[in-house]
C-alpha cells in the first residue's frame, strides 16, 4: 500500500470510532436521562430544605419522598420514563410522566376522611391524564396528599450533555408545589 492509501485508511477507522462514540453517547443519554434528573431533583429538593427520607427505583420508575419537618409537610415525585430507547427520545423526545404530590400533616383524621370522601364523589380518582389534581389521604400517618401527573420532555431541564439546569428545574418543581399546596388549603378548608 502506498502512504496515500494508509493515511485514507486510518482518516476512515478514526471517523468510524468517532461517530460511533456519538451514536455510544446517544444510546447511553436516552437511557440516563431519566436518572440524571433524578438526582438533580434529590439536590433541589434537599438545596430548598427539603429532608430526602424515601428512595425507590426499579430503573425505569423512581419515587422520591422528602419531608419538611417545620411545615409538617411532605413532597413525593414519581418519574416513570416513556423514552429509554434512542428511537422514541428522537422521535418523541425524551418523554417522562412525572407526577408532583405535596402533602400536609392534618391532625384531625375527620378531615383526612372528608378530603378522600370528596374525591371519591368527584368521580376523578387516580388519573393518569396531565394537569388533573387529585387528592388523597394516608390514615396511618395522618397526610393529605395532592398529586398532579405532567408530561415533561426531560431534555428541557438539561443545559448541556449531562448538565442540568438547576434554576428552571427548581423553579418548575417549586411552581408545582406552590400551586399544590393552593389547592390542598382549599379543599380542606384551612
């Protein structure tokens, strides 16, 4: 072979190993994604004071629970990734349901009954569409729950490759929570 030849040759194999570590690094983000936001959502919560006391996963869903012990009050968040394969994120984006609850201690269990009962006449229990808020009581510690799924698109809280936009997720989780905490005050009447 002349050095013409061998220097074509090996110009190919390094743009053959170059875009197949992009194609590496495209498979390995739709698969990640999920878990990365995961943990930016573990910082945030505790960055806002939040005690991170519950962590499950199966790999594909998470649950976070956190507790805010002055405020009596509790923040869980389920991610159940809709987009772990290359082709649903490129052709969907990187699809999550992820679904907000905020909780509040209420002493009164006559009231944690009241707030299921009204659900329970709503005809609206445990929705899975976007944006309906539902709301849910746990007799043995004593919380009323508001929870809300959202479709997100986990690529809008990323700054980068593997970055996370801390303000816009805090802010975007923070809004949630706010308006949660809302509605819960107004169906038990506090």
């Amino acid at each position: 072979m002349d050095q013409q030849t061998v220097e074509q040759n090996e110009a190919i194999f390094v743009d053959l190993v170059a875009s197949s570590w992009r194609r590496h690094s495209e498979m390995v983000r739709a698969t990640q994604t999920d878990d990365l936001l995961l943990g930016a959502m573990i910082a945030s919560g505790v960055g806002q004071g939040w005690s991170l006391i519950d962590l499950g996963s199966d790999g594909r869903t998470h649950l976070i629970r956190f507790d805010h012990a002055a405020s009596q009050s509790r923040m869980v968040i389920a991610i159940d990734s809709l987009a772990e394969d290359l082709q649903t994120a490129k052709v969907l984006g990187r699809l999550a349901r992820v679904t907000v609850g905020y909780g509040r201690r209420v002493d009164n269990l006559g009231t944690v009954f009241q707030a299921v009962k009204t659900e329970i006449k709503s005809a609206i229990i445990a929705s899975d569409e976007p944006g309906v808020i539902t709301v849910d009581g746990d007799l043995s510690t004593g919380y009323v729950y508001a929870t809300v799924p959202l479709l997100l698109d986990l690529d809008e809280y990323l700054s980068g490759p593997l970055q996370v936009d801390y303000p816009k997720l805090s802010a975007h989780v923070g809004a949630v929570v706010h308006s949660l905490n809302k509605y819960l005050t107004g169906r038990l009447a506090v």
